[in-house]
C-alpha cells in the first residue's frame, strides 16, 4: 500500500526518472572505466574480474522498475564521481564518531582498512580482524555466497572494492563488548565514489555485538556530520555480508548517518544456518538519498530473526528501505518493525517482503510498519508483503500512517509543556522503542539528540 498525508493530485504523481536508458547504460560504462586503479591481485582480483563481467549484462535501475518506482536516482546519475584517493586522518577527525563505552573500535576509511585508527590491541580472545586485501583464500567459501550478490549495485562494489575488513568470531567464543565497525569517508572538492566492504563470519556456538556506522570527515580536517552540507559530494556503496553458523547469535545495529551532500545505498547480505539467533537494528538519517537492503535468508531450521529499523527524512531527502527475509526451512521465527518519521518535503519508502515457499511449514512471521508525517508536504510510500506458499503457518502483516494529535499536544502543554516540548516528547517516544535497542548509551543519546535537533532545522 502507499499511504500520504495530502491528497493533492500533483503529490500523488510517481516519480519520474529523467535519464533515459541510454544515459544510465552510458553512466555504469563511466562508473566501470572510473574504478579505483588499485590492482587487487590473487584470487580476490578474480573476484572482483568476475563481477565486472557480469556488469556488462545489467542496467542501472529507474522508476520503471517495480523494486525502485518510488525512488529516482536521477540526481546520483548526474554527478560524474572520480576514483577515491588515500586519505590522511588524525585522532581529532574522529572524535566525533568514537565514545568511550565503545572500546573495540575497527576503522575503515575511504573503503580501506586502517588499522592506526582501529584499537585491535583490546580485541579479546576468540575474535580476529584483518584486512580483507591480504585475506587468505579460506575465506573465499563465506564471500558471495549470500542471497542478491549479481544485483547490479552490489556487483559493482565487488567489482570496485580495494579493501575492506574481515571479522571472525571463533567457535563458542562469546564476546560480551560491542564491536564497533566504523566507515568513514573523507569527503573534497571532487565527488568521489567509494565501495566499503565487510564480511563477517559467527562460528557455531559464538555470539557478538556489532555496531557498523557510516559518515564522513572534512578533508580540511573539519568532522563533517549528517546536520552540514558540506562542501563534497560522495557515493557510499556498502555490502556487507554476514554468515552465521549453527547456534551462533549476532546483534547488530546499523547507522547510517551520512553528510546531507552524500548518497549512500549499503546492502545487508545474512544466511543464518541451524538454532543461529541475529537481530538487526537499523536507523538512517542521513544523505540527500539512500537506500538499504536488508537481505535475510533462514537456510537452517529452528532461526530466530529480529529487524527494527527507524528512518528520519526532512527538508527534500528521500530515504528507502527495501528488505527481504527468505524462509528456506521450516519451524522459523521472523519480527519486523519498521518506522518512518517524515518530516518538510521528504520522503520515505518502505518495501518489506518475507517469502514462505512450501517447504517452510510452520513458519512464525509478523511485520508492522508504522509511519509519523510532521508536515503536510511529506509522503511515506509502505508495502509490507508477505508471499506464501505453505499452508501450515502463523504470519501477519500490517501498516499505519499518523500525524502527531493535538489531543495529546494539548494534554502535555496543559502539563506545563511548551509546544515545541511537547512535540519533541512525542517524536521521541516514537522513536524511542527503536532506538532503546542501540547497545551504547552514548550513541544512543546521540541518535536521538540529532533526530530531534534535525527535525527542528
């Protein structure tokens, strides 16, 4: 369903792409010709030839396609994005982007791993963390094998990426701190291209916490965050993928909170084998347009699955979610809870499919996507689906849209609270039962400061 808060015939209108086929055809060959001249060798450099090679048979996506009718990439399309260079970065740049109670912190910049920023000496025992260039060919099973790895933006980051980060979580290890995987881009005068990759492997037994932030840094040594437009523009185009074994469990939080003149689409690859337990948390707030892909696939029977996520869109961002969990076996759990607060002129745009294909009886499944517009101007587009085949289940589905009452205005101000205040209270309550799930107090407070403050602007 696509629900909106007007009714006016020109806010109703889909969008309309303004590149044609050829434009877009031309733009990839440019992105190809335009890959970071670094030279990946090994079997990793055959890796990323094969990608190429299937780029050459795909297209750039438009509004005329079902899975991006409601998000235009036309302003991506226009902006030309130069190889991304080596950058220099002190400890001060990341101040903003590092807290105390995160004490295991891995850095990635500009898609290459930085070890001199990463705090690898407080990693306990039974974790590794290595660059993903000098990665050894035993890893080369856990890498592309996740459901979505030909679609046509997460092959060009196979086919771009320099570098990247492989984190491994032995077997029965459990890692009671968060791990906190930080990809940074320094952002210039020349709009730069950047492919961050991360693989992470849970061995069977194991369990983890994992914290994957995304933002940018001045290049004149200035933090740059989501609330500055900045003077670069930049593409981030993320994948991350995630294998967990049998019983293993991962809690992950991903934020997204990228500078207003960045684009950002990230793909979230996971196959969860035998009684494996993973939680994905999600919140984006930032870039002029993004898009995530959550990618679950329950390959083992008797996995457990969580997904909440929290959108903020103001002033002309517009921000999309489009999320899969598969059930390729039977007696599984699946939750999901999505919300979206729009704000100004902005839009959101949910899409969220669970596939139950016949040989997933007994399948658990509910999803819920529940919407806030503060402005009259501002249009979320929902579609929670469900695609069932079995006929021995429990699933449900729903979605809602609403605006902030006056009732409860009126009640809060009649508590002593001036409007703004009032206001604030409720954006927060709303947003609070996604981000109370942010294993990091000061991150957490941090998230929800910027919501507010942005809102606000």
């Amino acid at each position: 369903m696509s629900l909106q808060v007007t009714n006016l015939e020109a806010e109703l209108k889909e969008p309309q792409s303004l590149v044609s086929e050829r434009d877009r055809a031309q733009y990839l060959a440019q992105l190809i010709e335009h890959r970071n001249p670094l030279v990946v060798s090994g079997w990793l450099g055959t890796v990323r030839d094969r990608a190429l090679n299937l780029l050459r048979d795909q297209a750039l996506p438009s509004t005329r396609d079902e899975d991006w009718r409601f998000t235009d990439l036309s302003a991506l399309y226009r902006t030309t994005f130069q190889p991304v260079k080596p950058a220099i970065v002190t400890s001060t740049d990341l101040d903003t982007w590092t807290t105390s109670d995160l004490p295991i912190r891995i850095v990635v910049i500009n898609g290459v791993f930085a070890p001199e920023h990463s705090t690898l000496d407080t990693l306990p025992s039974g974790i590794t963390v290595q660059s993903l260039a000098t990665a050894e060919e035993a890893i080369q099973p856990y890498l592309l094998q996740q459901q979505g790895m030909n679609e046509v933006f997460t092959a060009l980051n196979t086919a771009s990426f320099t570098d990247g980060v492989v984190i491994r979580v032995g077997k029965n290890q459990v890692i009671e701190t968060p791990i906190h995987l930080l990809f940074l881009t320094v952002a210039g005068d020349v709009p730069v291209a950047i492919a961050p990759r991360a693989l992470i492997i849970a061995e069977s037994g194991s369990a983890a916490t994992l914290i994957e932030e995304y933002g940018a840094i001045a290049s004149s040594s200035r933090a740059m965050t989501h609330q500055e437009s900045g003077e670069g523009t930049y593409w981030t185009n993320a994948v991350t993928e995630i294998s967990l074994a049998d019983n293993a469990q991962l809690h992950h939080t991903r934020t997204q909170r990228e500078a207003t003149a960045g684009f950002h689409i990230g793909k979230t690859a996971v196959a969860q084998s035998r009684d494996s337990r993973y939680s994905l948390t999600t919140l984006n707030i930032g870039a002029q347009i993004s898009r995530h892909n959550p990618e679950i696939v329950l390959t083992g029977i008797q996995t457990e699955t969580h997904l909440n996520g929290l959108t903020l869109a103001v002033q002309s961002q517009l921000s999309d979610t489009h999320s899969l969990i598969h059930f390729a076996q039977p007696h599984c759990i699946a939750k999901q809870l999505n919300k979206c607060i729009v704000n100004d002129r902005a839009r959101a745009v949910f899409n969220g499919r669970i596939e139950v294909p016949k040989a997933a009886q007994q399948t658990n499944a509910a999803q819920l996507s529940r919407n806030l517009l503060l402005s009259s101007k501002a249009r979320v587009d929902t579609k929670p689906q469900l695609e069932i085949v079995a006929d021995d289940v429990k699933c449900a589905h729903g979605a809602t849209v609403s605006q902030l009452e006056d009732e409860e205005i009126f009640y809060l101000q009649s508590r002593g609270l001036d409007r703004e205040s009032a206001c604030d209270l409720l954006v927060k309550g709303f947003a609070a039962e996604i981000t109370e799930k942010v294993p990091s107090e000061k991150l957490r407070s941090q998230l929800l400061t910027s919501i507010l403050s942005l809102i606000r602007d």
